[in-house]
C-alpha cells in the first residue's frame, strides 16, 4: 500500500510538471521548463523511494504496471478537473484496455 500512496503522490507531481504548463502559454518557453524541472524533481523524491520499497513485494514490470495505471488515472482527472477538458467515451474505452492488461500482467498463470 505504502508503494501505491508513494506512486500516486509521484504521479501528481509528474501530471503537473508535464501538463501544467498548458495554461500558461504566455510565459517563456525556458521558465516552463526551468519550472516543470523543478516539479519533476518533486516527483523524483516519492517514485524512486515507491520503486526501492515495491520491488521487494512486486517485479519490475508489476511496478511499471502500476505506475501506468495510475498515472492515466492521476491525468483523467487532471484534464477534466484542471485543463477542462472532455473525458470522451473513447478515452474509457481505452483506458479500459489498458487496466484489462494490466489485469495480464498480474494474473498468476
């Protein structure tokens, strides 16, 4: 559970320092980057600890599984609540999918 809170927390730094900057366009291009940097370091600090203490319950691809579902999950509500944008059918369809693979990856077969 601790990997999952820590994987979410990087996730929600990592949304932010790759999406956040679409509002503000005005600004120079270096200072969203100086910034997203910034904020991607952030990210750093919770994903490196999430995969050190996950990878003794789960295999790297598991984590990298993870990973993946949470961040769709962290951005969906990040464009619908912050960029305001549509959630379209599609975009579930998909998503769908890809928590369907993920569902493979942690099937004991």
């Amino acid at each position: 559970m601790k990997t999952i809170i820590l994987l979410t927390i990087s996730n929600i730094f990592m949304t932010v320092a790759w999406y956040g900057h679409l509002k503000f366009k005005h600004y120079a291009l270096w200072m969203v980057i100086l910034v997203s940097w910034l904020i991607a370091f952030a990210e750093y600090c919770f994903q490196v600890p999430a995969n050190r203490i996950g990878h003794a319950t789960f295999s790297a691809a598991q984590l990298k599984t993870i990973q993946e579902v949470i961040s769709l999950t962290v951005f969906a509500v990040f464009s619908v609540t912050y960029l305001k944008e549509d959630f379209k059918w599609n975009y579930f369809v998909g998503f769908v999918f890809i928590v369907l693979g993920a569902w493979f990856v942690f099937k004991k077969w």
